[in-house]
C-alpha cells in the first residue's frame, strides 16, 4: 500500500450537467490530517496522537515538552503496530475487562488531577469517546500481554545469576532508598528471583521490539514546531 502523506479536501466549482471535463477545483485545499509515521504498509496519522495527547494517555515526565511528549506517544504506536503484525499470526489474547476498566479509571483520573477538569470534557475536545480509550488500552494490554507470552519461555534465572544480581543491583538498588545492610540471600531469594526473571523478561521484550524494527520499514515524518506543515523522513 503507498500511504498518501497528505490528505486533501478540494472544494471543486460546480459544472454543468453532462459536461466532458470535470470541473476545474477552485478554492484552498484544506489538510483533512497528516501522516506521523509510516510502518511496513500501516500508517500512524497525526491525528490519532493528538487525540492521545489530548487525554493524556501516557502519564507525562517531569519537565518534558510538548514535543518530546508526542513523540513518546507516536513510538508506542508504532512499537504496538510492530506487535500486532506478528500478533495476527496467532489467536489474540483478551484482556480481563475489570483490568482495562481500572486503567480507563487511571488516565481519566490522573487527567482530571492533572488539569481539574472533568475528562468528559477533554475526550469531547479531542473528538473520541470513552469506548474508543477503552478500544486503545485493551489493544495496548493485550499486545503487552502476548510480547511477554511470548517470549517468558526463553528467560532463565540461575543461581549463579540471582547471587550476582543480590551483590550487584539488588544491593545498590537498596542502598539508594536508604536500606544499608540486607537480609541474608536465603532470606529474600524468592524476592531477588522475581525481580530478576523481570528485569531479564523486560530485556527480551525489548530485544524482541529493536528486532522488529530492524527487519521493518518505519519512516516517522517529524516537524517543528508541531503545527508546522514541513519537515523530513528519518528511519
């Protein structure tokens, strides 16, 4: 599929009836969206991540800008449309509906004590409605879901490795929130053990994105400032 990097809305003068030659446009064209991104044959349009920008569907970084805040929102799209090519190969996984219904709750609430106006309102600005955010948190779990199916079978924790990590992060990791002398290995092994098998898991997820990306075609189209019109491809 060629994506069109520009969608036109021309308004066209009218012409008579049966007449040969369409009717010459007339007047300005008007830019209906643009293309953020561009993965394999699927195309991310600005408008979806203004939509996400709107609702503060991430949570947002101290200090970050508007930009860098776009930004983040178009690379998990484009990590989620990765995902969902390998996904359609297999039967999807479903999320439990009271999860997805507890994160809906964690953005609507984070927006409203973020901006103390009611989310309502800002899902009418951005054009969407609480089924669509639904719609978008469900697909976002469900791919997070089968990345770590996925690949939770090729991770493995030895001893050797779990005592490594107990000298190593798990210590310092201690020591920076103030705890200076921990419990013996025997003790919290259970707890380095979980807290290593996650760590690595999350290493193979993003292993596994980095690996997408490289054997796919990403072209993302970045302006600056945001309204402006021009800008370049960068893979």
């Amino acid at each position: 599929m060629r994506p069109v990097v520009v969608l036109l809305l021309l308004a066209l003068a009218g012409g008579a009836p049966g007449s040969e030659t369409p009717p010459a446009p007339t007047g300005p064209a008007v830019t209906l969206d643009r293309i953020a991104a561009v993965v394999g044959d699927e195309v991310v349009l600005e408008g979806e991540i203004s939509r996400l920008a709107a609702i503060g569907f991430l949570r947002r970084r101290e200090g970050e800008t508007e930009l860098a805040y776009r930004d983040r929102l178009l690379d998990l799209r484009v990590v989620e449309l990765l995902r969902e090519k390998e996904l359609r190969l297999l039967t999807g996984l479903e999320p439990d509906p009271a999860v997805v219904a507890s994160k809906l709750d964690e953005v609507a609430a984070r927006y409203e004590a973020g901006t103390g106006e009611p989310f309502d309102r800002a899902l009418e600005r951005a054009r969407t409605t609480r089924d669509q955010v639904r719609e978008w948190i469900r697909r976002g779990i469900a791919l997070e879901s089968y990345a770590r199916e996925r690949l939770l079978p090729t991770v493995r924790v030895t001893e050797a490795g779990m005592q490594a990590f107990y000298d190593g992060p798990f210590r310092s990791e201690a020591a920076a929130r103030g705890v200076e002398t921990l419990p013996p290995f025997a003790e919290v092994q259970d707890q380095v053990r979980e807290l290593l098998r996650e760590r690595l898991l999350n290493e193979e997820v993003e292993k596994w994105t980095n690996e997408l990306r490289a054997k796919t075609r990403i072209l993302v189209y970045r302006r600056e400032p945001i309204a402006s019109s021009s800008g370049s491809a960068s893979r």
